[in-house]
C-alpha cells in the first residue's frame, strides 16, 4: 500500500500526500483549497524565527490556520537556537481558546467569518506540527546560517534543532502541570486557569468545561537539501544530526543550494536516506521526499522507488489543488480523473475569496495574478487570458475574464 497513515512523534496523519512549505503559496487560502482537493497536511511558508520573536503582525497571518485545516504545520527559518526556542515558545504559549476552532467552519465557505477569525499578533493557532527550513537557497536567508547554510553546517543544525525539541517538551510539561492544576480546581468548583494568563506553558493543552486533553509535545521536523552544491553533498550529516537532536520526521528535497530549483531532484540520494533513518531509528522517524512531484504518476514512483513514508508536492500542486485526491485514487485503484477547468477556476476563485479576507482585494487579486495563470496552465487560448490574468484588479474582472473565455 503506498497510500498510507503517517506518523509524526505523536501525532498521527491520515495518509502521506502532503502540500509543502512554498514561500509566496502556501497561505492558508491556498492550503484551505489544497485541503479540498485532498491533501493530507500541509505546511506553512517559512516564516522567520527572528521576526516571530519580535513580534511581527505579518509573520502572525503567516502562521494562521486555515479553517478547514485539522492538521498542519508551520515552518519557521532561523540560524540562532536560543531565537528558534523562543519562537516555539511562543507558537506553543498561542494554545487556548483558538485550538480546534478552525473546524467549525464548513469547507464551501473555507475562509469563513472574517471577525470570527481576526487574530492579534499574539494570539497564535497551535499546530501540530513545528518544521525547521534547512533548505532556503536565497542568500540573505543562508548569510544568516539559516536555511541551506544548515545542511551544510549539522554542528549548527543539531544546536537549532536541539533548541526546538527541548522548548517543545518543556511548553507540554508546563502544560501538563497547569492542566493537572485545573482539573483538581474544576473537581473543588473553583475557577481553572487560562493558559493564556498562565502565559508559560505549551500548546498540547486544551481546556474546556473543566474536561481537559494532554497530548505530548508538538513534534519537531527538519526540510533539508541534498548539499550545498556538487562538491558538498551533506544530506547524511545534516540528517543524522537532525535525528540525534530529537527531530521527528526528516524531508529531504533532493537538489543542492546551488541548483535552486532547477536540474532532476536526486532520488537516489532519498531512497539512500530513508533506509539510513529507518536503520537508526528503528523506523520511527518517517522521511519525506520533495522535488520533481508534478504528477500523481511521478508522486507514485517516487513512493515506490524510495520507499518514503510520504511526498511533498510543491509546484505540482500550483494550479492543481485536486493533484492529491488524483494521486491518492491512483495509489489506491490504479487511475484517477482529470478535472475539469471549470472546477479548477472555481477552486482558484475560493482561493482568491479567502486571501481578500486576509489581505484585502487589491493585494489579493495581485498576488493571485500569477496563480491564476498557474491555473490556466493547459487551457485552450491560454495565452489570452493570461494576458487578462495580469491586469485584473478585483474579484469582479476575475469573474468576468472567466466567463467571456469560457473557463467557468
Ligand atoms: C517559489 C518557491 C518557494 C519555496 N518556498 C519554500 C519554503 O518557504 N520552505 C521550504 O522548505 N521550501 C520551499 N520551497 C521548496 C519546495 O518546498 C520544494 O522542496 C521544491 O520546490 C522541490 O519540489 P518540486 O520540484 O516538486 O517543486 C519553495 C519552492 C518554490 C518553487
């Protein structure tokens, strides 16, 4: 079976075909379509440990959860790790009232209320999941000693992780501690603490009607690269040092800094690196793999050929939300359906709806612009309407460039 359940330190995912951490796509709006169209989880873009911790708004509407999302994860870059640990600190501390809210929203409208789902800059949705970025190529993350510089650098890549698995069990201590507390309060009738006002202790605990939840701390993974370039390939460093640090899952996207994001993903080096982990850690520590998934074809050789527990698609899901659910009824009958245009236009506007009630309709309809022709990718007289796709400025002209060319 090579759709199967996933499992992350404690948390357990429903199957393996996940949306991976792509700067400028991967907000909720998009992972809440992605969600629709199947994905089994899905990471946040990076976001900087360093504008976390000084307490950046943006970096809060970065790290929000989409409405639909029961699981995902937020990805946080960094190359100091007493600046990691307090960034997972302070996702861990955004526990309380917030948790499990997402789910009350109905997917047909993914973004729901706009007040019911404002947000302060420090009142953060808990995820199950913390990832750290190995892998960012651009240079001014990696002169920092972030991103890629840690595959190249495991001394500094086990410190960081180190730093972000210990915050993370000492949140779920704390949160152990206070939720004993409160269940003995509400036993006594008195009034149980908010883990807010306590402000000290971890994501893991969830109160309600004095009923109280423990699960054990948030899991730490690492997205690493190949090397950093052709004459340092270090993936087997970077990922043994993740892994003695504590890290629960290891990604590996098989190109080096150098490549960016062209030339073939190395397989090999994936195949090579989940047998590796499944022999150090008794194959409790599942490996991911990333680059070259742009088909559910591609996303069925890759789990065959590597034995990976599970596969990240980054630009193959741009434009095709509904490549999971393609790719999970290959896995599981042997084929699968195209979709129709129309159902992806449709799919690309309730994106562009849930990014205008997060960034408003002007910047929405921009950002949406070149997803949009990410969308249109395939269809007849594509070109036109790309050439419409650039100019449009609010939902209406997306609406309306749709329709007089057919696509909805
Ligand atoms: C525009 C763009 C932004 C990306 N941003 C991130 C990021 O924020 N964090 C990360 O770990 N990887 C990032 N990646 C890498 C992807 O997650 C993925 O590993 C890579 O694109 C290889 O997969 P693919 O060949 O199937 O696209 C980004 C890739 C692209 C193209």
């Amino acid at each position: 079976m090579l759709y199967h359940p996933v499992t992350i330190g404690g948390v357990v995912l429903p199957g393996n075909l996940f949306l991976a951490p792509v700067a400028g796509y991967s907000d909720r709006a998009f992972r809440s379509v992605c969600r629709e169209g199947g994905a089994d989880f899905a990471y946040t873009e990076m976001v900087s440990s360093e504008a976390l911790v000084r307490g950046s708004d943006k970096t809060a509407l970065l790290m929000a959860r989409a409405p639909n999302e029961t699981q995902y994860a937020i990805q946080l870059f960094g190359g100091e790790p007493a600046v990691m640990a307090a960034a997972v600190r302070l996702i861990l501390n955004g526990a309380s009232a917030e948790r499990g809210d997402a789910g009350t929203f109905g997917s047909a409208d993914a973004c729901g209320d706009a007040a019911e789902r404002s947000f302060s800059a420090r009142r953060f949705d808990v995820p199950e999941v913390i990832d750290i970025n190995a892998g960012c190529p651009v240079p001014k993350i990696t002169k920092t000693g972030a991103g890629s510089a840690l595959t190249r650098d495991p001394d500094r890549l086990y410190k960081i992780t180190e730093a972000a698995v210990r915050a993370s069990a000492e949140c779920a201590v704390a949160a152990k501690n206070i939720a004993a507390d409160n269940a003995a309060a509400a036993k006594n009738g008195d009034e149980v603490k908010s883990l807010d006002a306590e402000a000290k202790n971890g994501a893991e605990a969830k109160i309600s009607d004095a009923e109280v939840t423990i699960a054990g701390p948030v899991p730490i993974t690492v997205k690493i690269r190949a090397g950093w370039d052709a004459d340092h390939i270090t993936w087997k460093e970077a990922a043994c040092a993740a892994i003695e640090a504590g890290a629960s899952a290891i990604t590996l996207h098989g190109r080096t800094r150098a490549q960016g994001y062209e030339g073939a993903a190395d397989w090999d080096a994936l195949a090579e690196l989940t047998a590796l982990v499944a022999g150090e850690t008794g194959g409790k520590v599942p490996v991911f793999g990333s680059g070259d998934v742009f088909s559910p074809e591609a996303a069925a050789r890759m789990l065959e050929q590597t034995g990976c527990a599970g596969v990240m698609f980054a630009r193959g899901a741009m434009g095709n939300p509904f490549i999971f659910i393609q790719t999970r009824r290959l896995l599981q009958t042997g084929s699968y359906e195209e979709i129709p245009v129309s159902v992806r236009m449709e799919a690309g506007l309730r994106e562009l709806r849930c990014l205008i009630e997060d960034a408003g309709e002007e910047s929405a309809c921009r950002q949406m612009r070149k997803r949009f022709c990410a969308y249109s990718k395939g269809v007849a007289g594509g070109a036109a309407l790309r050439a419409g796709i650039v100019t449009a400025e609010t939902e209406r002209d997306y609406v309306a460039l749709f329709r007089a060319a057919g696509v909805l």
